[in-house]
C-alpha cells in the first residue's frame, strides 16, 4: 500500500498526460522528451557528478575526521560536537546562510578573500563553479554524520590489533593502511551508501543556492521535475521521478550487491 501501490502509480501516470482531473497516454513520449532536452540530459548528468563528487568527499573526510577525533586530542568531546553539529542545523538554512557568505561583491567569504589580495569567484553565479559550491556545502553540512559512523567503526576496532603492530615495528601509516582501513570497510560501505542516495536525490540544498542556476549549469534530476512541475507538465515531471528512481536502482542494487559479496567473502 504505502510503497508498491505509489510506485505502480507513478509508472502509469509517466506514460500519460494528465492534469488533476483527465490522464492521456501517450506512451514513451515523456521519456523520449526528456532525453531529446539537452537541460533535461544535462539535469541527468550534473546528478551523476554531484553524487559522485559528496560521496566520496564525504568518505575520505570522514574518514580522516574520525581517526583524528578518536585520538588522543585535547578538548576532543567538544570538537566531534562542533564537526557534527551542520547535520543538525535545517538544510535551507544552511542554504541560505551559504547564499549570502559566497555572494561575488558583499560576501564574507569574497570579502575575506579581498582582504588578503585574492579576487573571489562568482561561488553560485559562475556556471563552471556553482555546482562544485554546492556540493562543498553539502559536504560541510553532512561530513559530520559520516564521521559519527566511521568512529563507531573505529571504536568496534580491537586495540590488540595496534598493539601487536606496534610490537611488530609498525609505522601510523602502516597500521591506517593494514589495519584501519580493512576492519573499517563496514562502516565505509555504510557512508557510501547513504551518501550516494543523498545526493542522486538532492533537491533541497541546491533549490535554496542556486534553484539549478545560474541558466541549468547546477540543475539535478530532482529539481527539473520540480520545474516541470511548476510549469504544468505533470506527465514529464512524474517521468522525470520515474528515471530518478530507476538511476537510483541501476547504481545502488548492484554497489549493495558488490558490498555485501565481499564483507561475506572477508
């Protein structure tokens, strides 16, 4: 009921166009339209680098965040309550609040910038930047629950593993790569994953910065069904929901498939 049915739903309305009160099918035309759109393809392919791009930021920084604050630090309770603290905080608020740091002319991040001989981009208004600005705000906001998970994994980590290394003459960088790394991989499979959903279904962070702007240069799948939406063709958006869904599909079934194969194997 709360899932099949919506699911069937979405698919048959994909084929028509419809309105709140009359549905025609047309078939494959609302597929074919949004493929044969170069803002529509281009929608599919800042997705794929937007995903991409958080999740393995995501990955390596909290990787290094975790390892960093599961060491002997001073005021280190404090520092995991600050790293996390962004994933707590409303997304369009962040939005916000980034939208007028990274503005070109009265920004504090430009303004910084200026102040030390630096002439800041355009962060949202260049179209070759305002995607990758984005998604260093996402990574900024979410880096902090990758971390939470990475130093549960490392607190799962036995400590006579690094003690019979150190024994053994091991190096830091030794016992990260032959240690740290291997008895990890369930919690980097874990961030990966959720990452790599997050952002093939971003839509909140990206809509309250650039609303796919400047022109489509940082538009993903999430927020060109919300135009089309906007715009009144229902039967293209609900396509466009219906190609998110099989995008998330082809690239999770089989990386979840890829992970579990070899945690069994290990």
């Amino acid at each position: 009921m709360f899932f099949l049915l919506p699911t069937a739903t979405s698919f048959w309305y994909s084929l028509t166009r419809w309105d709140l009160m009359t549905a025609e099918f047309i078939g494959l035309e609302n597929f074919h339209q949004f493929f044969s759109e170069p803002f529509l393809v281009q929608g599919l392919i800042n997705t794929l680098i937007y995903a991409a791009m958080t999740s393995g930021l995501k990955t390596i920084f909290g990787l290094l965040l975790a390892v960093l604050l599961t060491s002997n630090l001073i005021a280190r309770g404090f520092l995991r309550t600050v790293v996390f603290f962004p994933v707590l905080v409303s997304t369009i608020g962040i939005g916000i609040t980034f939208t007028v740091m990274m503005h070109p002319t009265r920004g504090i991040i430009n303004v910084a910038l200026e102040a030390i001989g630096i002439d800041g981009p355009g962060w949202l208004t260049d179209p070759a930047l305002a995607l990758f600005s984005v998604a260093l705000v996402d990574l900024w906001k979410g880096v902090g629950l990758a971390t939470l998970i990475f130093i549960a994994g490392l607190a799962a980590i036995s400590p006579d593993y690094y003690e019979a290394s150190r024994i053994d003459g091991a190096t830091r960088m030794q016992q990260f790569r032959r240690i740290t790394l291997p008895l990890v991989q369930p919690a980097t499979i874990t961030v990966i994953t959720l990452s790599l959903i997050g952002g093939l279904r971003s839509f909140d962070l990206i809509w309250a910065m650039t609303r796919g702007g400047p022109g489509f240069s940082s538009d993903v799948v999430a927020s060109v069904i919300y135009k089309q939406y906007q715009a009144g063709f229902y039967g293209l958006s609900t396509a466009g929901n219906v190609i998110l869904f099989g995008l998330i599909a082809v690239i999770m079934v089989p990386l979840t498939f890829m992970f579990n194969r070899r945690e069994i194997e290990q």
